[in-house]
C-alpha cells in the first residue's frame, strides 16, 4: 500500500499556471487559502504543499489554468539522456496498468527544434518503463481527459510534474452555448475580482453576451468553488486517488458557500439568442435564480439604486467600418455611465485602446489582462455629478 499511496503522501513544490496578467489575482487566492509563494512569474505562481492539496486548489481556484505538482528533476542535455532518466524512473508508482497517457511540454532545448519530438521522446520513455513492469503497453496520445505528465526543460534542467488539473480548469462545464469569442471563464472571473464586487451591492452587465461575467460573479458572490460541476480532473488518474476523500472535500465546500446574494446580478443584452444562451448556461451553472436577463440596448439596463459595479465588455472592432461604427458605441458607453451610473463604479474591458478614448471620462484605475493573445485593459472610472472637486 505505502508504493501504491506514495504520491499521495509527498509534500513539494506546485506550480500553477494561468494567463498572463493574472498571477496578482491568484497570488491572493492562494493567499487566502493559507500556501505560500514561493515564486511569481508571467504566467505562473510556485507554491507548496502536499498531493492532496491539489484537490481543494482545483476545485476552489477561479483564475488558475493547471495546477501541476513537482515529482522529478534531473539534467538531460539531450533527449537520449531525457529518455534514459524518464526511463528509470518508477513510473508504476504513479500511473494505472490499464491507463492512458498525455505528455504535454515547455522545452527551451538546443537541440530540440520541435518540442513535438521532445514530447514524443519522453512518452516513449514512459509507456516502455510501464509495459516492462506491466507486460502491456498503456495507451496514449494527446487527450487531457485521463493521466497528464508535463515536462518542462529548459537548458539542461528537466522538471517533470503531474498535471492534477488534466483538461484546463478554465473549462469549468457550465458553458455548453458559447458564442462568438466568448471571455474564458478564469479571466471573466479575475475581471470582477479587479472590481471588488464581493456581492454586497449590485453587479450590472450589459452586453453580457453568454453570460460569463455574471455567471462568475455569481460563484463569486456565493462564496461557491468554481470548479464543482467539473466531473474530470487529472488527479482522479493517478495512482491511490481516494474518491471518498474528494466527495467529502466536495460536500464540505458545498455546505461553505452561501444561498443569498444582498446585492442584485442584472444581465442584458440586445440579441435575444445571446440572453437565451445565458440563461441556459446559468442554469447549467446553478445559478440562474440569482441573475436576472433581460433583453435591450445597453443603455435601458436597469440600474437599481444602492450603486454597484457596472462591467462591460463591447467588442473591440477588427474591420474599418467596424470601428467607425464602435466610436459612437463607446461614447454611448460613456454618456451611459455619466447619465445613469451615479452611484456605481464603471468598468470597461477591451483590447482597442483608441476606442476607449471616446468614453469622454477620466479613467481612474487601468489592469492589464490579456485576452488570449491580445492585450487588454480593464478601465475603472468613478461616475459622479458635477465636478470631481464637488463629488469628493
């Protein structure tokens, strides 16, 4: 039994990814959770723990992509020696007889040109250490949906990790009706951790599109685990998993999170199919009782008093007339949140510089997000009548 549970047993580094421009945010998630910082990168933040901490960081973390646990280092300045240390290593003791393996990869290597071989090398090493000790070969290839190895390997140094999240956690399963772009779930979450909204007062989305903002606002709100509808995660594919012990993480978690919000979560959008599709992944979510939808122009949303966060995201613009068409969206934009939003702190989110200019307000607080590839801005903006010297 100890060879069977010895990886749930150790105690060492986690590195946890997630898109650039949030590692402030985890950082605080994790702190909140009582694991040091080790480390802070662009991407990633380096923590410690035991095995089993993956489980809870998994389920409660709304901004990481993976959360990877340290099992292995060693120098390979080439990849016969990354084959002969992957090799050697006591494969049997992590991964299932009747498995399957994905290897993913970060490889900074001169003499790997194409991290795809690395990639392919270092499988190789693995399912011939497990079919020597097995007799049978495990399957494997590029699906995340079972046992997950990452390698990174930069100059000579090899860190090999156990990938516990398997498919991203950005994939919380909630959003089975995307739309065009839609925001990915961990950043949408980030950008109302950036306002402060903690469900105490109103969180207003116009332009909701398929809901993500407000459907992570309400996690947010309720004090609910993200990841709670996710039935897969790559710890459930290493050796010794305890499913009793994840269920009682699970319930625990469950009876922690709240069943009220005081603050209202408004969500409009113009397009009818948008609303619907919202609404449909709230109730994927569980949470629709606690998001109200509507269909109308942005400028009709109702803002109920008691002031709040109003967060929007209008599209960028790719084409010429596209971004004729978003200046007078974007100065409506901001005689909307001059008009209507006393009271409120307003947010915009976008990626188009230039258009944020025709907003018309001084902007008192920028975050930079990217968006996938495209570097963003989360632009805060007091709303008050008269001058600023009045308003204070």
């Amino acid at each position: 039994m100890g060879e069977i549970m010895s990886f749930w047993e150790k105690k060492g580094r986690i590195a946890i990814t997630c898109a650039k421009g949030l590692p402030p945010f985890l950082k605080e998630e994790l702190l909140s959770m009582g694991f040091p910082i080790l480390s802070e990168g662009l991407a990633h933040i380096e923590t410690e723990g035991y095995a089993t901490d993956t489980m809870r960081l998994n389920l409660l973390l709304r901004t990481a992509q993976r959360v990877l646990f340290l099992i292995h280092e060693f120098r390979a300045k080439d990849s016969e020696e990354l084959y002969r240390n992957l090799f050697e290593f006591p494969w049997e003791t992590y991964l299932p007889e009747d498995g399957y393996i994905c290897l993913t990869s970060t490889v900074e290597n001169p003499t790997i040109k194409d991290s795809r071989f690395a990639n392919v090398r270092g499988k190789d090493a693995i399912v011939d250490r497990l079919r020597e000790k097995y007799g049978r070969r495990p399957d494997s290839g590029p699906k995340r949906d079972k046992s997950v190895i990452h390698l990174y390997w930069r100059g000579d140094h090899c860190q090999i990790f156990m990938d516990t999240s398997g498919e991203p956690l950005s994939k919380r399963g909630y959003r089975a009706h995307p739309l065009k772009a839609p925001l990915q779930e961990t950043l949408a979450a980030a950008l109302i951790l950036a306002t402060g909204w903690k469900g105490e007062a109103h969180l207003i989305n116009p332009m909701c599109g398929s809901g993500t903002l407000a459907i992570e606002g309400a996690f947010i709100g309720l004090g609910r685990a993200p990841n709670l509808l996710r039935e897969n995660f790559g710890f459930m594919h290493i050796k010794g998993f305890d499913e009793s012990s994840w269920k009682a993480l699970k319930r625990r978690v469950r009876a922690e999170s709240k069943d009220f919000l005081k603050g209202r979560i408004i969500a409009t959008d113009i397009s009818q199919q948008a609303v619907e599709a919202a609404k449909r992944n709230a109730i994927s979510a569980g949470v629709d009782r606690f998001i109200e939808f509507g269909v109308c122009d942005f400028s009709e949303t109702p803002l109920p008093a008691g002031g709040g966060v109003i967060i929007m995201n209008p599209e960028y613009g790719e084409r010429m007339g596209d971004q004729e068409e978003l200046k007078e969206t974007y100065r409506r934009i901001g005689d909307f949140f001059k008009k209507r939003g006393l009271g409120y702190k307003g947010y915009i989110f976008t990626g188009n510089f230039d258009l944020a200019k025709r907003v018309g307000l001084r902007v008192r607080r920028r975050f930079v997000f990217f968006n996938s590839n495209i570097e963003c801005r989360l632009l805060e903006y007091d709303i008050y009548e008269g001058s600023k010297k009045t308003a204070r």
